[in-house]
C-alpha cells in the first residue's frame, strides 16, 4: 500500500496534479448607465472561428489530473454553450442598466420592436486547459471576441471591439459542465461593457466617459 501511493505521489509530481493555466487577462469595471439613457440593444449570438484543427489545449483525467490528449472543440460544444451565452449576455448587461431585448420568439421576424443596435461576437482564440473527473472539472479557459455593433437603422455595422475573458478554478468543481468557457465568456462582456466606445455608443447622452 505504502509503495502504491509513492507511484501515485510520483505520478502526480511528474504529470502535475494541478492544471497549466492558460493566458489569464484582467478583468475591467463596468461604466453603468440609467436604462432611461440607453438605446435599445439585441444581442444575435456568438460564432467560433477555431484555427489548428479545432485543438483548443490539453485534457487531463483522474484525480490526479493524468494527460488525457488534446481537448478539441467541435460544433456541439457551440451548440451546448449557445443558450448560456444568450442567458449571460442579456444578464450582464441588464445589470449593468442597458435597455437590452430578449431574444425573440417569433418565427416570422428576427428583431425585437424599437430595437436600435445588435451585437453579435466572433471568438478568434479559443484555448482551455481542464481535468476532469466524473461531473467535476478544474483548469482555464481564455476567449478573444470581436464584437460588432449594427445599427438597425443605418443597416451597417458602425462599431467593433475586441475583448478579452478568462477563467481560472483551481480546484473541482461540480455542476455547470461549461463553467470555465461560461466565466471566460462573462468576463469578455465585463471587458466589453467597460469601453468607453461601447458606452457612449448606446447612451442617449453619453456625456463625458469615466
């Protein structure tokens, strides 16, 4: 028994037990805004333009965390994160006081009434170190978007802007299957609703950016 856990002990200090992290970025504050001052935003949803064959990092398996092959991203992983992402996004950025439209559920028309801009993202880097073991998982996601903004009425995108997000859980956690993608993906719109860009865009009367 002594000897098995000597292996076991070695294992761990040789493979690692913890997870590398991937490229970690800050996250920035929010610039509020009053709904009253807010145009009317749509969000339209986040597409993936993953490069090296869909290769996004490294899995690893066990409780002592053994490599278990490359991690790759395929079009059901988008799939099972599009709801969430919908879910987030209309989240924070109620939160924050945008005047933001919920998804429309009418088959015949694809915008919301009286809405001003929509705001779709592309994420160009998609990378993600995790270890999981049955439902738990531990590790680090890292997510760049480009995020675009349409404006309704002048029938073009008048803005763009590119954000980071990150995601670090140092130890397992149970439940949300996506958790590292969906704290990355969060912080990428804390990241976008922090520009100053972005704010003045869709204030009413943006006055002067703090």
């Amino acid at each position: 028994m002594n000897k098995f856990i000597l292996v076991v002990f070695a294992v761990c200090l040789f493979t690692g037990c913890a997870v590398a992290p991937v490229k970690q970025v800050a996250v920035n504050q929010i610039i509020p805004i009053q709904k009253e001052n807010s145009k009317r935003i749509q969000f339209k949803g986040v597409i993936f333009k993953v490069k090296h064959a869909g290769i996004i990092g490294e899995s690893q398996a066990g409780y002592f965390c053994v490599p278990h092959g490359s991690l790759y991203f395929n079009k059901l992983v988008a799939e099972s994160l599009r709801d969430d992402f919908n879910q987030i996004f209309l989240e924070e950025s109620a939160n924050a006081g945008y005047n933001v439209a919920s998804p429309s559920n009418s088959v015949f028309e694809d915008i919301n009434p009286n809405t001003e801009f929509l705001i779709s993202g592309t994420v160009n880097e998609f990378l993600s170190n995790q270890c999981q073991i049955g439902l738990s998982v531990k590790g680090s996601n890292y997510l760049k978007i480009n995020w675009e903004i349409y404006s309704v009425q002048e029938k073009k995108i008048i803005y763009s802007k590119i954000t980071e997000g990150s995601s670090l859980v140092e130890k397992f956690e149970t439940g949300q299957p996506n958790i590292l993608t969906l704290r990355a993906f969060n912080a990428a719109i804390t990241n976008l609703l922090s520009d100053n860009g972005f704010h003045d865009l869709i204030s009413k009367d943006p006055g002067p950016s703090q």
